[in-house]
C-alpha cells in the first residue's frame, strides 16, 4: 500500500511519530508531503498535496494531521474521491473504514495523546470496508460529488 502523509506545524510532532510507527509496518511505502519542522505553515498546502495524490491514484490511501484535525478534514474532502475522515478514537476510525470507506485519516495532534494516535492508525489500516449497503451510500455521495462539479 502507498500511503500518504502530511501535516502542518501543529501535527509535526505526531507526523513524525505516525512516520516511524508506519515505517515498522511491511508492505506500506509511505510518501511524506510534509512539513518538514515546527515553524509555522499553512495547513491547506498539505492538506492539498496528499489529498491530490488519493484523488488522483498516486497514493492509496492518505493520513493528515493537523492541530484539531478541523482544518485538514475540510481541505481534504474538497478533493473528488477522497473521502476524509477526522477520527478521535478506534471505535470512530473502525467505522470510517467499516462504513465509509474512508481513504484519508485525519488527527489532531492537540486533541489526542501519541498512544491514542498510533492506536487510531492501526485500527484504521487494519479494517477492511464492509460493503453491501454501504456502498449503495457510497455511490450516492459520488452522485452528489458529480452534480456538484467534481470528477
């Protein structure tokens, strides 16, 4: 699996943390977009760059971290098939791949501790979508996306 990673100043710290966590996991290449320290930067340059990359193939899948995760969660599902989910605990990041089928991650590295983050991560990469009447759900919000000017 590809996956990509970005944060702004707020989310460096745990970025870095959530790096060295996913580098031990086998088949996971990880493309970090950034930011690269602590120095204060504006959290929808990242946020854009892997969300571009699920939108458009280049990665499978994406993690975002901000300071409350609000931010990067608004940028992220501006972007045509990314469906980006902000997720505080596993029960949330459970169903946003059970349910939803969520491709982008999103944490707030000032809401939650590191244990919590790097347990939200596993959780989120182990659970498979479930399907069935959910993807009937799915279709529709790609309906939706389509009428609204997305691809």
């Amino acid at each position: 699996m590809k996956l990509a990673i970005g944060a702004d100043h707020g989310g460096y710290v745990l970025k870095k943390e959530v790096v060295d966590f996913l580098s031990k996991i086998k088949n996971i290449e990880v493309v970090d977009y950034g930011t690269s320290g602590p120095e204060s930067v504006d959290y929808p340059d990242f946020g854009k760059k892997v969300s571009e990359a699920v939108s458009n193939g280049t990665a499978d899948r994406g993690i975002l971290i901000c300071g409350t995760g609000i931010g990067m969660s608004i940028v992220a599902n501006r972007f045509p098939k990314v469906r980006a989910a902000l997720c505080h605990d596993n029960f949330t990041a459970r169903m946003s791949r059970l349910h939803n089928d969520a491709n982008v991650l999103v944490m707030g590295e000032r809401v939650i501790g590191r244990g919590v983050a790097l347990d939200i991560v596993k959780t989120w990469l182990e659970t498979e979508f479930e399907g069935s009447r959910h993807q009937r759900r799915l279709d529709k919000i790609e309906q939706i996306e389509r009428s609204v000017g997305g691809k």
